[in-house]
C-alpha cells in the first residue's frame, strides 16, 4: 500500500561502542542512520555496561548520552562474558583491546545478523571474527 513503510531483513541486534554511544548522543549522521536501520528491521540495540564506564562522567554533560542509553538495552558484564572476552585477547593477541574484547564478546553473545558499530574497526574485526553473521562499521 501506498505510504506504508517496507521492512527490510527482521531482527538482528545492533551494538553500540562508547563512540558509537558518543556519536548518537551528538546525532552524528551516520550512526543515526544505524539507529534508525535497526528500528526499521526491529533490531535491538545494546550496549555493553563496560562501555558505560567510557562514555559516562558524572555530571550534567551526560544528559544526551544517558537519552541515548534510555533508548537501548544495556547489557551487564557477566563472570562468563569476562572470561570470553580473555579468551578473545589470548587468540588475537591483542592485550590493549580489554574493552573492546567486552564488546566483542558481548556481540558474540546476541542473535543475528549483529552490527558493530565503532571507532576501533580492526580490533573488533580481529575479535569478533569467528562469526561470520557480524559486520563491524566504522563510525
């Protein structure tokens, strides 16, 4: 019909790196065509509570970042997820990566398709490429 809205591919999860969080609190353009993709396919989207810890300062400048983690699921950071993430460096050699390790491992955990949306796209390939359902974009 006329006027309605087609739906693309149904489902999925996004996930938001702090930039990817930062970015959406400012209205990048590009990361709010992500936003609004997944809303399209009905994907979810989340963030990783380690994320928290890299985008949240504690004062009034938090107001956009804490609208845009209003919107999407924030997902705790397990003993499991710990050790998967450890699991993750040790395979990819990458000791600096503990935070994105999270991410990944967080990615890894979610029904697909998965998008990764971040500022650290060769890390985030290296970890989460095991599954080859998850795409990583740089923003």
């Amino acid at each position: 019909m006329a006027g309605r809205r087609r739906r693309s591919a149904v489902g999925g999860t996004l996930v938001l790196d702090a930039d990817g969080v930062s970015k959406a609190a400012h209205a990048d353009r590009r990361v709010q065509a992500f936003l609004t993709s997944a809303r399209n396919r009905d994907a979810t989207v989340v963030v990783s509570a380690a994320t928290l810890a890299e985008v949240v300062r504690g004062g009034p400048r938090d107001a956009a970042v804490h609208r845009v983690l209003r919107r999407v699921v924030q997902l705790p950071v397990s003993p499991e997820l710990g050790r998967r993430a450890g699991e993750l460096l040790g395979v990819t050699g990458l000791t600096h990566a503990t935070v994105d390790a999270l991410v990944a491992a967080t990615a890894l955990d979610q029904p697909g398709p998965v998008v990764v949306v971040t500022s650290d796209p060769e890390d985030l390939h290296a970890l989460t490429a095991s599954r080859r359902d998850v795409a990583v974009q740089a923003v």
